[in-house]
C-alpha cells in the first residue's frame, strides 16, 4: 500500500441508485408511490370478467387495493 493512501478505504459496487443526489432518489420514491397507487386504483375499477381473466378475485382486488400507496410489494 502506498504511504499516502494510508487511512483511506475504497468503496466499491455502489448501485447506481444509491449514487444518485438524495433528492433524486426522493423524487424516484415518491414517483414509484404515486404510480402504485394510481395502479391500484385502477385494479379496483376492474370489471368482474377482467378480474377473471387474470385470475383475481374481487376479494383479491379489493385487498390490494385497501394497502396503503408506501406498503410496496417486495422483488425477492
């Protein structure tokens, strides 16, 4: 190691998003709870038959729908 690189520790593998100015990751936040929400709404004003055709269930729709807009689903 060199002598004046003593002290310092790399860091490395930062993800893109986590790169980003906080209020550009605030805004991409709040950007994704508004589209969740408008994306719920809309699977609520969904026809019987359309829910069939996905294989929802009124019930299913209506559970979804009721979560709050920050209750995100997780990408495991």
């Amino acid at each position: 190691m060199n002598s004046r690189q003593q002290g310092f520790v790399q860091v490395g593998g930062l993800e893109k998003a986590q790169s980003a100015p906080l209020w550009r990751r605030a805004w991409s936040q709040l950007r994704r709870w508004w589209q969740l929400a408008e994306q719920r709404r809309q699977l609520a004003a969904l026809s019987d038959a359309a829910l069939k055709d996905i294989g929802l269930s009124r019930a299913d729709a209506w559970q979804e729908s009721e979560r709050p807009f920050w209750d995100e689903p997780r990408n495991d």
